[in-house]
C-alpha cells in the first residue's frame, strides 16, 4: 500500500518537494513505523525529527496511532509562538 504524506514548512524544504510517499507490504500501520520509514527514505528529515507531527485527517496523532493509506497524512514541523 502506498502512503502519501503532505510536507509542510521545514518537512517540505528537507525533502525539496510537496508531498512524500513510503510504501508497505500491510495496513494499518503506526504513526512511528510511518515516521521510522520516512526517516529512512528522506534522510535529510532526520535532522529535524524530534520537532516533527503528524496529522492524520487533519489531527495531530500521537505515535501509536494507527493509519491506512486512505488516511490524510501531513508530516508538520512543531511551531511556537508568543
């Protein structure tokens, strides 16, 4: 099954374009085997990877949530603001 994950902000500068895509061999999957992969596939993302989410339907998720690849996904960096 493929996963498309939308990139925002910083996400979408590492990977130098708009969207990613990871695929795996079954479904649903974790929000941390999702992020695992990603890492794996865009390294350059790594660097950043203690300040990132993901929102899944347009929901932060927390990292034993489950996905599906029908599932929304966005890859965010973590803003602050005062």
């Amino acid at each position: 099954m493929k996963f498309k994950i939308k990139l925002f902000g910083s996400t979408r500068e590492a990977v130098g374009q708009k969207e990613a895509e990871v695929t795996f061999n079954h479904e649903p999957i974790t929000v941390t085997e999702l992020k695992s992969t990603l890492y794996t596939v865009y390294p350059a993302l790594v660097s950043g990877a203690g300040y990132l989410v993901v929102a899944v339907n347009r929901k932060v998720a927390d990292d034993t949530a489950t996905v599906t690849s029908t599932d929304e996904l966005a890859l965010l960096p973590l803003v602050s603001g005062g």
